[in-house]
C-alpha cells in the first residue's frame, strides 16, 4: 500500500508490479498519478487516523510504504505493531515527516554538521530567531513536500512575508517554521542511499542538482564531487540512516563548500532529483527502493555517463491538461521523456520531467533543459 501517489510513487507502482506485486494506491484526491498505474485505489485524507485504519482494514497490505509527509505517523506505529512492514519503519517515518526531528536526530544526538537553526511559532519568533541567525537566511515548514513554502530571507523586511509563505506551503497541521543559516555552497547533491535488511548499505553515484523556490528544476549525475568528499558524505548518510533503521531507499541531501559535507535534510524514499536515474543507472531509484524493501539483491548499481532531468513546469491553473511539442523534445538522440499524469495544473506544478544522456555533464543538462523549454501545457 502506497501512501501518497505522485509521480515518484507511479514510477515505484511500475518498479513494484514488473516483479509481481499487487499495489493499492492511496492519496487525498482521485486519478493521482500512481493509481493510474495500480490495481486498484483509494482516496483518503491521510491525516485521518481513521480513513487510515478503514483502508489498511479492508486491503491488509504486507507493506505500507509512504511517499508523502502528510500523513497521521502515530497510526502507523499502531500498524507496525500488528505485523505490517512500514517503510523504512513506522519509527523512522514519524521522524523524517518533520525537518525539525530529523534535523535534531543529525546535530544533537549524532553530531553531525549542519546549518545553524533554530525554530519559530509565530512571526514574533520569527523575527527573533531571524536576528539570531544572520541574514541571508533560509524560512521553510517543518513539514512540507518539493520545497513548498521555502524562501531566502535577504533581510529583517522580508520576515513577515516569509512566514506567510511557509504557513501556507505547509501540509499537516503544522504551524512551525524552521529559519537556517544560509549556507555558501559550491554544489548541492542527493546521495541516494540504500539501505538494506541483510546487507550492507550501498550508493548511488551523488547527484547534483539546482533549486528556485526551494524546488528542484534539474539534477544531473555524476555530480563531480571529490572521492574525499564522496566518501564523507557515505559515511554520514550511513550514520543517520543507521539511527533510523529499517529498509529501503533514502535521498540524503548536502551542501558541499570549498572545505565542508554539510547535511542538509532527508527523505526516507525516492527523491524526486533521483529521476536523473530513470536514464543514468542500469537500477533507477525506484527498482533499487523495491529491491531494499523485499530483500532481493543488488549485485551492482552501474552509473552509465553522465546523464540529466529538467523539470516540465505548469505556468498556469487548468482542470483540463494537454501537452504540445513531445515530439519535438523526443526528436533528439539519447532524450526520454515522462508525463506524470497529473489531472490539473497550476503555477509551477511539477507535470513532467525530461531526461538526457551525453559525453559530459553540461551537455547532457543542455539537452534535458532544451527539451523540456519545447513541451508546453494547453487545455486539454
């Protein structure tokens, strides 16, 4: 049983059903894109605990695999307990949904190095904690998905403007924020990492990849960081995901500058940078999550050039979707493309993702930029 059922979740729905698996697809709203794909579907609000129990009732998963933040974890300490495998586990879930836990699971209890910050309630925090830390800062939810409600605080002017815009980008019924220092970075990247039941915990390649708005616009792979830096960012993903135990795949994002491995957050599932992969690996993230999950083998995650995604971006509202120019993004050698389905539209919902693969990095995040810019959306 999937909770939540986005693109990254119809892309795991068609992992998990190539190597027989019955999927249930769950999410607030009907022909999300992984029902699309399931055997069959429910729409639920997940912050009910009981929409929860009334569907995990009636379909008794093996399974429950979140993909999603928004969604009532303390039910799903209850469902661990009856014997049902929550992905990574229902204790690592509760812990993850949130940036604030997560973030003190890292610096306090495991020491790792982190961006200064600190947490507000209210604006008059807000602006107290914002002095605090420095400006540029970085306001964003303690709860939220694909960098909603995320803003870069130039100054003491930009506060109030900044908690509305986390409130509102908040899911759950979350009404905290988390104010970070504005990290220096040379890059950013996603260490996708594995984590298995009776096995070692293994790597993807690091993926690099850019944001506006606090929500990924490309990724790219390799991401062309040091062996040194590669093997610091190993260790500490190791560290955390350890603490948090359990089974599957999780994208472990860092700020990587001139001299430090900063540890950024962490989601305990495919990330949506990871898409690269559909293109970049002989395993994409997905195969490798289903893989974890059911304790099968990953001999070997070959990493094969360099490769990119861009995302295909919605610049208005509409209920009725279409796409124009998909033969001419296809129309380039060694460029793919996904639509994820998705049945409505609005200011920069995420609607596809173009991929590409090339002789080097640039050129590959050349192509996979120029031809996502050719797909456009038009009402349906």
């Amino acid at each position: 049983m999937l909770l939540g059922s986005g693109e990254l979740g119809k892309e795991f729905v068609i992992a998990a059903q190539r190597l027989g698996n019955f999927v249930i697809a769950v999410d607030r709203y009907a022909n999300a894109p992984a029902m699309q794909v399931a055997d069959c579907s429910e729409v639920i609000s997940m912050l009910s605990a009981d929409d929860l129990e009334t569907v995990v009732s009636k379909h008794q998963p093996d399974f429950i695999i979140p993909e999603i933040e928004a969604i009532r974890t303390e039910k799903l300490l209850e469902f661990e307990q009856r014997g049902i495998t929550v992905i990574p586990t229902a204790a690592a879930t509760n812990y993850t949904m949130n940036r604030d836990r997560i973030r003190e699971l890292a610096h306090q209890e495991l020491g790792v190095r982190t961006a200064k910050y600190g947490y507000a309630t209210n604006l008059e925090e807000l602006v107290a904690i914002s002095d605090e830390i420095g400006f540029p800062n970085v306001v964003k939810p303690v709860m939220s998905s694909s960098g909603k409600g995320q803003s870069v605080v130039k100054d003491k002017s930009e506060v109030e403007t900044a908690w509305k815009y986390a409130i509102a980008g908040s899911r759950g019924d979350s009404q905290k924020v988390i104010v970070e220092e504005y990290i220096n970075f040379e890059i950013e990247i996603t260490l996708l990492t594995i984590k298995q039941w009776n096995a070692p915990t293994i790597f993807c390649s690091p993926i690099g990849h850019r944001q506006e708005r606090g929500d990924y616009q490309e990724s790219w792979q390799p991401a062309g960081i040091s062996p040194e830096k590669t093997s610091e960012a190993q260790e500490i993903a190791k560290k955390v995901t350890d603490a948090l135990g359990g089974a599957g795949i999780f994208g472990v994002e860092f700020f990587i500058t001139k001299d430090e491995v900063i540890f950024s957050e962490l989601s305990p599932r495919p990330h949506d940078t990871g898409m690269v992969t559909l293109i970049s690996q002989n395993l994409n993230e997905f195969e490798l999550h289903l893989r974890a999950i059911l304790g099968l083998p990953i001999p070997y995650i070959e990493q094969l050039g360099a490769s990119a995604s861009a995302v295909i971006l919605a610049s208005e509202k509409s209920d009725s979707v279409a796409f124009v120019g998909v033969a001419d993004a296809l129309s380039e050698k060694n460029v793919d493309i996904r639509l994820f389905g998705k049945p409505n539209s609005h200011p920069y919902r995420r609607m596809g993702v173009a991929l590409a693969k090339a002789n080097n990095v640039e050129e590959a995040r050349d192509m996979a930029t120029t031809a996502a810019s050719k797909i456009k959306l038009v009402e349906g």
